[in-house]
C-alpha cells in the first residue's frame, strides 16, 4: 500500500505516521504543512501525480476553534479547499481518500446521539468550515471515507488532557463545564481505525464508501472528563493531589465560538459495517504518565 498523509505533527496524523512508518507493507509518505501546502493546489497535485499513493488520509485541519472566528479565510482555505483539492488529486489517479471531520457540524442540541444521516447546521466558523470540507470531498472523490470523531486526545500535540494536567498540577481549585457532553476518543485509535479502512480498500476488500462516526464510550461531560483525568494523574503519582472540581454551565464559561452542548456521536454504522468499536478511552488514560509534557 502507498499511503500520503497529510497534518504528520498533529494528534492523529502523528498517530498514523508512527504506526506506518513500522508497516513493511506500505510505502508511506508523510507530510506536514511546510513539506504540503495543501491550500496551494499545484502543490497538491504535484506531490499526489508524483508519489501516486493509493489512499490518501487526511489529518490536516485547521483546529483552533476560537481563532477561527477571526481567521475565517485561512480555517476555509485548510478546511475546505485543502481537503477539496487532495480529493481531486485522488480522484484523478483513482485513489481513495481518508478525511477527518468534526461533531461539530451538527447544532449539538439534540436529546440523543448524533447519526450520520442526521441533519448538519454548525454554529461555528470552524464547524462550518469542515463541513463544507466533508461536502467537497464527497463531490469530488468517489472512493472517501469521512470519519467524523470528537474530543480527540492523544500524547502528541494540544489537548484537554495535557491542558487539566499542566493547569491542575499549579491549581487548587477547578471550574470545569458539566453541561456540554460527548465522547473522548484517543488519537490512537483512530489511527488504527483509518490504517485498517486502508489496508481493506488496498486490498480491494468491500468497503461501503460515505461518512461514518468514531468516538469514544461512554459519554460524559468535560466535568467528567476531568474528574478522571485527575483521579488518574493522582493514583499515578504524576500531580501529588487532586484539585477541587467545580461544575460550572457553559454560560459561566463563555468563548468566541459557540460549542455543542451535545457532541455525542452513534457509532453503530462503524460497527455494523466494518465492525469497530467504540474508543476506549478510559484504557488510554490509564498511561496517564505519557500525556505529561
């Protein structure tokens, strides 16, 4: 398998480029912002008709929710026409193409979770950058896959976890949001979620082309999340004591962009189709030691 990843130093494509780079089966070529511009459509096309890999994933995105309400161009320029031209490029040599979206294109005040056939309506600069991203590449590449996840943690790169344990080592007392909820999903298993979706279409095993959902179980708050996190961090003897936790509503924490009060995903069509299961995130927090920075 010829494998290009793009966004190589953020959470998951670290992920996927680590764990690639040790398969003997696949020829990989992994790229960060400075080797691939993936906004610069030359760009594009020049590393794809020269590399000719199989399957595309991308792992790029531009992340930073807040700022995006102020840097509207650059957060479409990465979340839109990055991923639009990638999947024409993939489309053009007859590769498939892995892209990364968001819980954040639904509205997030649904009662229960979030399917793909749900209908979408972002609240967000950075929602609605990647759904329109999501739109493109499905417009223009035949063989995708959209995987939709949320509340993404791993060792590498910035994360709610590294942030409760870099702030909760200096801190007696926390507020922390209990009203938003969702599904932690470590960044390693969604690497090894898309590597297998891979190795399938290389393999030309049958692979129901569309958007999927992958995130983790159980759901619960960021207060929740936190809890855990700390409950860990102490048992571990990474932080000598647990701050005090207070849950506060999201209007006591208030941000430029609006997020979910529900990010809560169904993964039963990942399941189902291609029998995944949900991120086991509370496992992956038992290395608590390797999130410290």
């Amino acid at each position: 398998m010829r494998a290009l990843v793009t966004g190589c130093n953020g959470q998951v494509g670290y992920c996927l480029a680590t764990l690639l780079a040790d398969d003997d089966n696949v020829t990989l070529l992994a790229v960060d912002k400075e080797a691939l511009d993936i906004t610069n459509q030359d760009q594009v096309i020049e590393v794809v008709n020269d590399f000719k890999p199989d399957i595309i994933i991308n792992a790029a995105a531009y992340t930073a929710v807040d700022n995006a309400e102020q840097q509207v161009e650059l957060a479409y320029a990465i979340n839109r026409d990055g991923p639009k031209f990638l999947a024409e490029a993939a489309q053009n040599i007859g590769a498939a193409i892995l892209h990364i979206s968001t819980d954040y294109v639904f509205e997030g005040n649904k009662s229960t979770e979030y399917n793909e056939l749900d209908i979408t309506n972002p609240q967000s600069i950075y929602g609605a950058s990647k759904l329109e991203g999501e739109i493109a590449v499905a417009k223009v590449c035949e063989k995708h896959i959209i995987l939709r996840t949320a509340w993404v943690f791993g060792e590498h790169g910035n994360n709610f976890v590294k942030t409760m344990l870099r702030i909760g080592a200096r801190s007696d007392e926390l507020n922390i949001v209990g009203d938003q909820y969702g599904g932690p999903t470590y960044a390693g298993d969604i690497a090894i979620i898309l590597i297998d979706i891979a190795k399938r279409i290389s393999n030309h095993d049958f692979v129901e082309y569309g958007i999927y959902h992958y995130s983790g179980l159980p759901h619960v708050s960021w207060y929740e999340f936190a809890d855990l996190i700390f409950n860990n961090a102490v048992a571990a003897g990474v932080i000598s004591r647990k701050p005090k936790l207070h849950r506060i509503p999201t209007e006591q924490y208030l941000t430029p962009a609006k997020r979910p009060s529900n990010s809560r995903l169904s993964t039963c069509k990942i399941t189902d189709n291609m029998g995944f299961i949900a991120s086991d995130w509370q496992m992956a927090l038992t290395n608590i030691e390797a999130f410290m920075e």
